[in-house]
C-alpha cells in the first residue's frame, strides 16, 4: 500500500495482481454524517464491473467506524473520490478507510502528491 496526500485528502492505493483500488478520504474529528462521493475519471484503458457506489460508502462509513473503535478515535468521512475504473468489492474501501487511520494514528508519513492536471486529474 502507498499513503500520500492530495490537497487536504488523505489517499491509499492498493496493487494486487489484476486488482487496484485507490481510495481519497477527507477526515474531521466529530459526528458522522453521509459524505459526500465523487467518481474519477477512469485511469489506463482497463474495464471492470462498475463499483456501486452507495455500498462503496456504506463501507468506507463502517471502516472509519471500526477504525474508529480499534484507535480511541473520532474521526469522520466527509468526502470520498475512487476512481470509475477501479476494482471491487466495494469492501476493500472499508478496509482502505481503516489503514489511512491506522496509518494517521500510528505516525506514518503520506507522501505529498500533487494533483494531475487534465484527464485523469485526482
């Protein structure tokens, strides 16, 4: 997994094998409430089944949740962006939402990446 940072967004990308996900999350401390989801624009010319978008937040929602619970902390999603072409289950970004916390509590570094300009702009 790489952690970086995208303008005020928190971002993990995960390679494994045929599969790849790429999950940007912006974070606050205080009350869930449903965030808001954007889908990129696809990356490269691969296709796949398209991600369903209410379950993806529903997950990314219940990982900030258990990460929450495992961490002592209280932190909510207030955006979520993936990327159109990206792989499922959409359950793996429940699992991305809990490393980026992990990774936050634990100290790690996110990597500054600046956004890309044109097509495929994060």
């Amino acid at each position: 997994m790489q952690f970086t940072r995208v303008e005020d967004y928190y971002a993990v990308s995960r390679i494994t094998g045929p599969k790849h996900n790429l999950l940007l999350l912006r974070l606050e401390v205080g009350n869930q409430n449903i965030p808001e989801c954007e889908c990129l624009p696809p990356i490269g010319s691969c296709t796949h089944k398209p991600l369903n978008e209410t379950e993806l937040v529903a997950k990314v929602v219940e990982g900030v949740s258990e990460a929450n619970a495992q961490f002592g902390t209280q932190y909510s999603a207030t955006h979520i962006r993936y990327i159109q072409n990206d792989t499922g289950p959409e359950v793996v970004y429940g699992f991305l939402a809990l490393k980026i916390i992990e990774h936050l509590v634990m100290g790690g570094q996110f990597l500054l990446a600046q956004p890309s300009k044109g097509k495929n702009a994060l």
